[in-house]
C-alpha cells in the first residue's frame, strides 16, 4: 500500500513538473513572438514609457547639417524620443538609486558609470533630483549603414537637487553642453555614451516689467451658473457680456481670471479652450476691461520630473496670448504657498522660479505676479517679481497694520490686495454670524482703508453660487454652505446691500 503511494505521488510530482516546464516554454516562445512582429519595446519595461510621453524638455534641433549619411525625418525623431527616453530613466535611477530601465536605453559599457555613481549615492544616501528644460542637439555623425548617430548638445538647462538624508545639501540650474554616441540596437537607439564636455552657471537676465495700470478695481470672476468651469460646455459669452456691462456699470475695471491646468488639457492644451479664453479676451477688451491670467490652480504636484509638462502647458498659453491687449498681467499660481506643508516649501519655490523664467522669457510686455494666500507668503521671490500680490481673509482690523508692514518691507514693489471678501452666509456651521448686512459693512470699512491707502484691489466675488465643487474646498458643510455666499449678486440675479460698496466710492 505504502508502494502505491509513492508511485502515486512521484507520478503527480512529474506530471506536475511537465505541466510547469510547459509552461514556461510557452510563455518563453510568447515572447519572443511578441518581440519578433515589432511590437513596441517599451510595453513590456518596468518604467512602461509607451507611446505616451513621459518627459517633454523643450528641443530645438540645430539644422548645421552633418557628416556621413543623409538622415530622413522618422529616424531623427526616433533618435530624439530615444535619446530623451535615456535622460528620464537616468533622471528615475538617480532620484531612486535603482537601475530600472537602464539596460534598454543604455548599451554595456555606458551603463556601468551610471551603476557606479548609483551605487557610491545609495552607500551615503544620497538621491539626486533632476530634470532639464531644454535641449539644443545637432547630429554632427551620422553613419553609412545608419547604425550609428553622434550629436552635441549644446547650452541644456539642467536643474538638479542633491539629497541627503531626505535634507536638501545642494541646489543648481545650469548650462551644460554634451556629446553623445547613440547605437541601434533591436530597433532602438540606446546611448552609447552621454559625456558632458562643460557647463556654466543659470544667470537669467530678468527684465522687470513694470505694472503701468495701477488703479485696479476689480473682481475675480466666474459666470453664476459655471463657477470653477466657466471654459466648459457651458460656455456662454453672453452671460459673460452682461456680466462685464454689471461690472462697468459698478466702477470696475479689472478681473482675474484662472486656467485650471487638468480642464485645459494640461501639456497638450486644448485648442477648443484657447478659443473660449479668446473670446473672453477680446470681449473684455472690447469693453474696457484689463484681465489677469492665473495659469494654474488646483495644481499640487511639483516633483521635478513633471515640471516639463507644467512649463510646456504655461507656454503654450502665454506664446498664445502675449500680445493681447486685454492682458494686464499673468498670475503663476494660486496660493502656492497652501502646498507648503503637504509639498515642501523647497519643492514649490524652485517649480515657481523657473516657471516666472519661462513666462519672462516669452513674453516681456506683460508683468507677472504669484496670487500669495496671505502677507507674510508676500516677500518671497518678491525680488523677481514684477508686483506682489496677496489674499486677506483674516480679521479686518489687522488688515491695514498687516498691509503696512508688508509695503514698508517691500517699498519699491507694487502691491495688489488680489482677493478679499466676507461670506453672507447665516446658518448653524457659522454660528450665525454672517448676514448680508454685516457683509456690506465689511465691504464699507474695506473700501474706506483701500481708498485712504490707494490699494489697487480684486474682490472675491461677483456672484453667490448654488454648487461648490468638492475640488474647491470639500465636503465638509461648514466649508461649503460659508463658500457659496461670497458674492455681491444673489444666485436669482438680486444684488446684495454689499454691491453698495464693490468698488471705491
């Protein structure tokens, strides 16, 4: 009996190991089917770069022409996808210390510098965080049997941060010039070498700009029925006349504006958008009116890797509308420094710095702000800056104290109060303390102080809403219910006793 068992078992155990070897020589003969027809490399690496891409610097390509073999247009742009492929899994190695894709957009050799140099960072943890933002290359080679591909590259704008233990030692922007030898390999062109021949130091020459039109009474604007979705299907440029006649109507002359960066397609801006906020554009225009532009809210990832998706979006916008005459200044962001704790003051600070240096460097007509959440967020970056702007939500009596120290801090700097306001809103989640009578007292005594002190202003905002999205301030009712009576317009287009004092009297 126990005879029968073993044969039994030893029969299951060979059975078992056939079913297994099966089974791999399956999944083996598979792949390298699948290999075989051309299908995509990239599908099957751990980074899954695909056809979606992952890293997108600016790159202009230097048309010298080159040495050897004439190359068309699909192979230089297979050398450039490749070649920027190889600086984003580099960048990945060296923020993570692992060498995952390496092997596939580096050859043998070029590998073991950069193994090398991850194995002596992980030894003293130390990662580095780095992107760059711009490329010039020129194929200087290019081989006869087309394997081969030998470019220089020229002043790249490299940013990188060097970490040790999870603390910030060191901190650079760049001009670095490399050469590198690219090698077909399986369809793909991995990097040979990546040498860099020189660099020097990022010294960008800001031009101030100055803010000409000072006497700004404004307001920050969504139509009533399309709060924080005014470019979607709803879209009416009607509305937005009559909205704008109100404004004129009541003394105002300004509005800011935003561009929420995931509505507007993100790198790839919307075509569809950009023609919604030409006509906003040209209608405020028409009418008398300066807008300000705020290229990103509702926007919290500033990982280094991603900022090359950020600028192209603010690119695209800016080289857009740089000449618009309805433009009176662009706004970088709103209220970055909310991001402080939960992103790191020292991620949020470098992605705002190099973003004022792009829009700076596309367009030189317009000045450029960052809509701070409070006065003492005020001074930073103040010094590159065109005029500073803040927000006031706090106590009115601190107001004119706390703006005063802000200007004799900054007495050269134009200061803009860039949204203030008071909710109506009289219910139990504010212990029914607001009233629309008590809001138009706010807005009296703020006016009073604007006036006295000359304090160009836009106010939050034109209208009450009936819905909040969640995205603005949560779930929570006693964030809610306050945020949709902010406005000097009731949700039935009755205005408030505030409207009395939504401009200076």
């Amino acid at each position: 009996m126990v005879g029968i068992d073993k044969n039994i078992m030893r029969s299951s155990l060979i059975i078992f190991y056939i079913i297994i070897i099966s089974m791999l020589l399956f999944l083996i003969s598979s792949l390298y089917s699948y290999l075989n027809t051309g299908a995509d490399r990239s599908k099957i690496l751990h980074t899954e770069l695909k056809d979606i891409r992952n890293y997108i610097p600016k790159i202009t390509w230097v048309k010298d022409g080159n040495e050897g073999r004439i190359m068309d247009t699909q192979t230089l742009t297979e050398i450039e996808k490749d070649y920027l492929d190889g600086w984003y899994v580099k960048h990945i190695a060296y923020k993570s210390n692992l060498t995952t894709g390496i092997n596939d957009y580096y050859t043998k050799n070029a590998r073991k510098n950069i193994q090398n140099i991850i194995k002596y960072n992980d030894s003293l943890n130390i990662t580095i965080d780095a992107t760059t933002l711009k490329h010039n290359p020129d194929i200087v080679f290019f081989s006869e049997d087309g394997q081969l591909a030998v470019l220089e590259d020229k002043n790249v704008l490299e940013y990188k941060r060097i970490i040790k233990n999870k603390y910030n030692i060191y901190e650079t922007t760049e001009f670095s010039n490399y050469k590198a030898i690219l090698l077909l390999e399986d369809g793909f062109w991995r990097i040979r070498h990546l040498v860099k021949e020189g660099s020097s130091s990022f010294q960008e020459d800001l031009k101030k700009t100055n803010l000409e039109y000072t006497n700004i009474k404004g307001i920050n604007y969504y139509p009533q029925a399309t709060p924080w979705s005014m470019f979607g299907d709803n879209f009416e440029l009607k509305i937005i006349e009559e909205d704008f006649n109100i404004m004129k109507r009541a003394n105002l002359n300004t509005i800011r504006i935003f561009v929420p960066y995931d509505d507007f397609g993100k790198e790839n801006v919307d075509e569809n958008k950009l023609k919604k906020l030409n006509l906003l554009l040209n209608l405020a225009h028409k009418k008398g009116i300066k807008v300000i532009v705020t290229l990103f809210d509702f926007y919290g990832n500033y990982d280094v890797l991603d900022w090359t998706f950020t600028f192209k979006h603010a690119e695209k916008i800016v080289s857009k509308f740089k000449n618009h005459n309805a433009i009176l200044a662009w706004d970088l962001k709103n209220e970055p420094n909310l991001d402080f704790k939960s992103r790191g003051k020292e991620n949020v600070i470098p992605w705002l710095e190099h973003l004022l240096y792009l829009v700076k460097s596309i367009d030189t007509k317009h000045p450029v702000t960052i809509g701070w959440s409070n006065t003492e967020s005020a001074h930073l970056l103040s010094d590159k800056l065109d005029f500073i702007s803040f927000h006031y939500y706090d106590n009115l009596e601190m107001f004119e104290k706390k703006y005063k120290k802000l200007k004799s801090n900054l007495p050269n700097k134009p200061i803009v109060l860039g949204e203030f306001g008071m909710s109506s809103y009289s219910g139990i989640w504010n212990f029914f303390e607001g009233s629309e009578k008590k809001q138009a007292e706010y807005f009296k005594n703020m006016q009073h102080i604007l006036t006295t002190n000359n304090i160009p202003f836009l106010s939050w905002t034109l209208y009450d809403f009936s819905k909040i999205p969640k995205g603005v301030v949560g779930k929570r009712p006693w964030r809610v219910n306050p945020q949709k009576k902010f406005g000097f317009i009731k949700n039935n287009g009755e205005k408030k006793p505030s409207f009395k004092y939504i401009s200076k009297q």
